[in-house]
C-alpha cells in the first residue's frame, strides 16, 4: 500500500466544502427513488458493510480523513486498531486465493459512525440504477438482495448515477491539480484509514 502524499487541510478546504451540498444531494435522491420502490435498508445478510469495495478518489479519502479527525482520541484508536486486523486478515486471505468478508471499521454495533462523511458508493448502493455513457445505451445495475427481498422484481424506476458520478470526476480532477497529485488511487476503508494523518 503506496502511501498517499500529505496535502494541507487549507488545499482542500473549497473542495470539500463542493462535496458537500453532492453528497446530500446524492443521498436525497437516493432517499427519494428508495421511497417510491417502498425500501428501507435494515442490514441484511449480504450487508454493504461486509463489502469489500475499493475508492478511488482523494476528495473522498480527504473528506473522510475530516470526519475521523473529528472523533474523540479513544475512538480513533479503536478504530485504527480494528482497521489494521481488517487489512491483516484481507492480505491473509488474498494470499491464500480466498474470499473473506469483514466488517468495515467504521461500522459500531450496525452504525456507520463517521456516517456523514462516508464515500459515494456507501451512498448509493442498494437501489437498482443507471450509468450513461456516451454513444452507449445506459447499463443497469441491479440492487441488493435486500432490495429484491422487500421489492421484489417490479418495474424500475430511473435512478441515474451519471450527474453524480460527473460531477465527483470533476471535482477530483481540480482538486488533484490544485494539490499537485496524480498518484491513482485504490484503497478500502480501512486501508484509508491506516494512511489518515
């Protein structure tokens, strides 16, 4: 795991304060199309925390590097701790060809606790939706099994990622050239965590 490099709070500040107003209108969105299929995610078996999804954005790793440095000294050290057996027991599994599934560190007794500085697809994921591309018809992805548990097959109701998507790609995009970084990034949760200042 590269280390990313270290960027002043100050750079990233107007960034983050864009990110902002994306991420609720994200997460309004969202709320609204789950209300019109009736879908409410209570934790299920195949939980999203036990995801093993990869980030690829500095404007996320930064915005949630924020949200950890505004938990008490206690917390972040538990949290710390519990991120650092995540990416042990993740590494011990890829080594041996298996497939494990771990609770994301953040995650305390089924809450996010640094849940309004948590990345797009903790956002986003569960509800069936769209990505378009141009001069390609829009691919859909389904939602979870918990969605399909409550709603069943029914039809879908249009829920585009793309503006969002868009929007993220850009801001990164200027905040990378502000700050000077072209390092690609690929990391989970815990693995941000284990570089957070």
């Amino acid at each position: 795991m590269k280390p990313l490099p270290s960027i002043s709070a100050d750079a990233c500040r107007p960034f983050l304060s864009e990110l902002e107003p994306l991420f609720d209108a994200m997460d309004r969105e969202y709320e609204r199309v789950a209300g019109r299929y009736g879908f409410t995610c209570t934790g299920c078996a195949d939980n999203c925390c036990q995801t093993r999804f990869y980030h690829h954005t500095l404007l996320e790793f930064t915005y949630l590097s924020k949200g950890f440095r505004s938990l008490s000294e206690t917390e972040r050290g538990q949290i710390t701790a519990r991120a650092g057996e995540v990416v042990k027991q993740s590494e011990a599994a890829d080594a041996w060809g298996d497939t494990i599934r771990l609770w994301c560190p953040l995650n305390d007794a089924g809450k996010c606790v640094l849940y309004p500085y948590r990345p797009m697809i903790c956002r986003l994921h569960g509800i069936p939706h769209e990505l378009r591309r141009p001069a390609q018809p829009p691919r859909v992805g389904p939602g979870c099994d918990d969605f399909h548990g409550q709603c069943g097959q029914g039809a879908y109701i249009r829920f585009d990622r793309t503006p969002f998507y868009a929007r993220m790609a850009a801001l990164e995009r200027q905040l990378r050239q502000a700050v000077g970084c072209s390092d690609r990034l690929k990391l989970t949760v815990a693995e941000m965590i284990l570089q957070f200042p």
